[in-house]
C-alpha cells in the first residue's frame, strides 16, 4: 500500500469517520494485492476473501454491497460485492463512495446526482432552494454539504431534500448532528468580524460563536455534544472546550496547545510537541509522550511514536490507562472505527496483516502486499455539465458595458466594482496588491485588467480600455543657484523634482473578456461562440462573419467575438 506508507495520512485520512457495530456505515471489503503489480481482489475485516486477482485498476472499499472501479478512460463503473462481481448502473464521471445506501455521482456531462445501490436516481441535484449546483460533497452522517455557482453553501439529507439553504460561504461536514459555517453576511468582513455558526439538522442556528473570541473554531467539529476552541489570553493562544449551549466544559489553559480528539469522558491535547489524553474532570490519564494520539473504540487510542528508522513514525494501539494492548509497533495502521468496529489493518515490515482488538493477527491471511482502503473521491463530487446560458447571463453583458459599468462610467466607479466584487488586478502578468486606486501602479498602462474564476474553474480575464495612459508622473519645480567659475558670476536654475503620480483624464472606450477553456468549459469553447454570436447578434447586425470569427455594428459602437485554440475573446466598444 505504498499510497498509505507517510505517517501523516493515518491523521488526515478520515480520522472523523467512524463505524459502530451495528452500522452499515461500516466497510465490508478492502482492496488488496498479493504480489506487487498484480490484479486486485477484495477481503472483508474478518480476513474472509471474496475474490483475489480480478481487477487491474483499485477498487474503492465496498459498503452497501457496492464497489466502484476507474476505467481506462478515467470514468468510474459500480459493481456488486460478490464472488462473481458484476457490472450495475451506468458510467460515472465523478462518484463518491455508498454510505447507508447513497452515494452522490455525476455522469459525464450532466448534474450531479443521488443514486441507490441499484443505480438508480433518487434525486438530480442541478439545482437546490432556486440556486444552481457545482458540486456536492460525500455524505457523512446522513447528510451532504453542497456548493452552488456563485459559492454558496447550503446541505441535503438522503433523499436530496434541502434541509440548510445555500446561504454560507463556509459550511463543514455534519458530525454529532451539528454543522459549523460562516454565512455569506460576512463575506466582505475582516476574518475577525466573523461569526461561526453551529446548525442543527432542521437549519436551525442554536449557537454563535465569535471569530474574534475563538481563534481556530472553524476547523473542528462536534464530538458528543462538545466542541474544541482556542481563545488567546495574554497574547497566548490556548484551548478548552464547550458544550453545544456555549458553556465551558474543559476551561481554556495554557498547558492545551491543541485539542484533538473529544470522547465521552476524555480528549487529546498536544503541549506544543508531544500528545497525552486527560479526563474532562482534569485528571491526567497519559502524560504527553506521543507524537500523534486519537481516540477509537472502546477506550482505545491509536498512537504515533518517534522513530530513529526510514519510517518518521511508527504506530501502536493503548487503552486510556496507557496499557498497549500487544506490544508491537507498525509501519502505518488504520483505526478499528475505520472498518467494522473489531479489526483493523496494520503494515508489518514488508506486508499487511488484520488485527483484532487483542492485536492478534487473523489467521489464514493471504500474502497481502498491498492493501488501499479509498473511498473514492472524497472531496467535491464536481460536475462537468456546464449550463451555457447561465453562464453567459452571470457574464453580466448589456451592449452598453459590463456588470453595472457602461461606456460613461469613471475610472472611480471601475475601483469601486473592483472592491465590490472583491477581483484582483493584474499589470504585466503580475498580481496587485495593496490599495487598487494607486496611480503609480498604471504608468504607460492604457486598459485595467481583473481576473476570475468563476465555479467549476474557468477563468475570464477582463480588460477594461481608456483613451490613453492611465496615470502619469508629477513633478515640482526646484529652484537652484549654480556658480560659473569661468564667468566668475551666479546664475538659477529649475530643476524638475518627481512629485508622485496622479490620474490622467481618460474615458472608458471598450470592454475585453478573455474566457479560457479551462474547468468545465473544457471542450465547450465551439458552443460558447455560437452562443455568445447569437446573444451579440440580438444587440445589433452583422457585418462580418467566418467559422470562428464575428464582427457587429452595435449603436454606437462595434463588437468582435473571435474563437482561438485556447480562449473565446469578446471585445465591444470603440475597438477599432
């Protein structure tokens, strides 16, 4: 499993997933090869083999009965977790993996989608609360976070219902019925004007929590009903914990550096470089002496140890009472909660093995060299469709100007856009920062450029034109007394000192947008054209038009639309 060999994917790779014994949120087979660069088969927790040496590409763990493959076209097919797996539903371009019987897909070129373990769709997500969708993460506990075009977040339940409307420019994963976000009334604040948001399942905000107050509140998330935070008190960041009403259960101390896992009656902190475990009532359990500590079940915890091999750590499982339940170490291994509660695979030297809880090894076990526990992809399940209309409707084209500015408007109100929208400008290829109304910024500059990606990452870069330069140099006349010593007599000279930079008087002549074939307007530009002429064709007439080339005579001015191997180009306004 040489995808899983660092030691910091044990932390990072779904250390928030868990699985009780009588959930069918629990993984029934993992991948696995036995020998190098050979076919893969499936094995259950229990070491059960399904089926060995079947497929050349890795399978996803199968849940539900299901199991997804990558093609040799990079699109995904599922199939049924048995002794003859067989092929069921239909090719997907994204997929996530089933949990309790869902899992989210989008096929190639359409919305993203619920569908049921026979493949069929419970719901199309192409739009939800009258916003259109970009993608839609797995489901966790039930529930789905989604992302809309113009990057709002709001989640689903099972069967697609919205119960969260898209109204957060920030919402993370449900987990212990709760979900954390920042709504979108705080776009345009300082992050410190921030307030967190804590959401039940019904969309209801049953707590606010001060981003000035707590410092890392939005990366954690609730665990039996008690939350994670840092506060800063004299200049020191330190962690406690809260419960779901706000109230203090472990008080803020500088002896926390971080607060990792939360269980019933305990939680992982870190002292800056090392982890132990204490109570809730305060009491030590485990000083800090590990590099890495979670919790899993039935007061287990898997720990990280320092090590002077090519390996930077090695792992081992603890009770509370720092007890190892089998004095061993491993290359790499996985939680308990991770699969079915009971076992757990482990990397032993050169081959992996499954263990129970008393860190016995199954007996029976193939030669397992390697052994790959994805869930497929497990971040934004992204649809390529691409609605053309809408997009050009957001371009916010009139055959006056763009997005509110029109051929009247000053370079002020193209500031003030700029601001508004939040965009970046850019002079010669470089990002500005700073102020954006800085004069000395646009020397010899005739045109401001911005640019964006809009969802589904397709970039536009626009081009505002003037009449001439932008901005020019200022000067002041200094007055200097000079001596000519062949004359023998003293005489004045001014001399021009540089004073700054100030604005030029220029009008606003054109607009330019370049929009790439980047994202989901991949293989889209064909289109694009044809419909960007058909919408330029209703603002005024056509004088020129080839296969990949239109000019029209608008009011009072001219457009061109021109189609190149990478990029459609618009260019309305006085643009001869």
């Amino acid at each position: 499993m040489k995808q899983i060999k660092l030691a910091y994917v044990i932390w990072a790779s779904l250390i928030f997933t868990a699985c009780s014994k009588t959930s069918n949120e629990c993984v029934e087979y993992i991948p696995f090869q036995e020998s190098e660069n050979e076919l893969w088969g499936m094995i259950a927790p229990n070491g059960e083999v399904l089926f060995s040496e079947e497929f050349e590409e890795t399978p996803t763990v199968a849940r539900n009965g299901r199991f997804f493959i990558r093609t040799n076209n990079g699109t995904w097919e599922m199939y049924t977790a048995e002794k003859k797996p067989q092929p069921i539903g239909k090719e997907y371009a994204h997929i996530s993996g089933f949990h309790n019987g869902v899992a989210i897909v989008a096929e190639k070129g359409k919305p993203v989608s619920i569908i049921d373990t026979e493949g069929n769709t419970i719901k199309v997500l192409d739009s939800i609360a009258g916003k259109k969708v970009y993608g839609v993460r797995p489901f966790k506990n039930n529930y789905a976070v989604f992302l809309t075009t113009d990057s709002l977040m709001g989640a689903v339940n099972r069967n697609g219902n919205c119960i969260i409307k898209p109204e957060y420019i920030l919402l993370c994963d449900c987990n212990d019925g709760k979900f954390i976000g920042i709504h979108s009334k705080y776009k345009n604040k300082n992050e410190n004007e921030f307030i967190f948001s804590v959401v039940n399942t019904t969309g209801e905000t049953i707590l606010e929590l001060s981003r000035d107050k707590y410092k890392h509140t939005g990366i954690n998330h609730f665990s039996h009903g008690m939350l994670a935070v840092c506060v800063k008190k004299d200049d020191q960041e330190m962690w406690g914990i809260i419960n779901d009403m706000g109230e203090y259960v472990v008080e803020p101390d500088s002896r926390f550096k971080e607060i990792g896992t939360i269980s019933e009656k305990s939680f992982t902190y870190s002292n800056g470089t090392r982890w132990g475990l204490m109570g809730l009532d305060g009491k030590t359990m485990i000083r800090p002496k590990y590099k890495g500590l979670i919790h899993d079940q039935d007061n287990l915890l898997l720990a990280a140890i320092e090590t002077d091999s090519t390996y930077e750590y090695e792992f081992t499982y603890i009770d509370n009472k720092d007890n190892p339940i089998e004095k061993k170490k491993y290359k790499w291994a996985s939680r308990f909660s991770r699969l079915d509660g009971i076992h757990s695979i482990v990397n032993i030297d050169d081959y992996f093995s499954i263990i129970n809880k008393n860190g016995e090894e199954i007996e029976g076990l193939p030669n397992i060299v390697n052994i790959e526990i994805s869930e497929g992809e497990e971040d934004l399940i992204e649809s390529d469709f691409l609605d053309l209309d809408n997009f050009i409707s957001e371009l916010d084209i009139s055959p006056d100007g763009l997005m509110g500015l029109t051929f009247k408007s000053t370079l002020q109100d193209v500031f003030n856009l700029l601001v508004e929208r939040d965009f970046r400008t850019y002079i010669n290829d470089k990002p500005m920062d700073g102020p954006l109304d800085n004069p000395e910024w646009y020397i010899n500059q005739d045109y401001i450029e911005f640019r964006r990606k809009v969802i589904g990452n397709i970039g536009i870069s626009t081009h505002i034109n003037f009449t001439g330069n932008l901005s020019k140099k200022i000067y002041r006349t200094k007055r200097e007394l000079n001596y000519d010593y062949w004359g023998g007599y003293y005489y004045y000279s001014d001399n021009k000192i540089p004073a700054g930079y100030t604005w030029c008087d220029v009008s606003l002549t054109s607009f330019t947008l370049y929009i790439n074939n980047t994202g989901v307007m991949h293989g889209k530009l064909n289109a694009l054209f044809s419909r960007l002429s058909d919408k330029f064709k209703t603002f005024g007439t056509v004088i020129e038009e080839y296969e990949y080339f239109i000019r029209l005579k608008l009011n009072n001015t001219s457009a061109v639309i021109v189609q190149k191997g990478d990029f459609v180009m618009i260019s309305w306004g006085k643009t001869d």
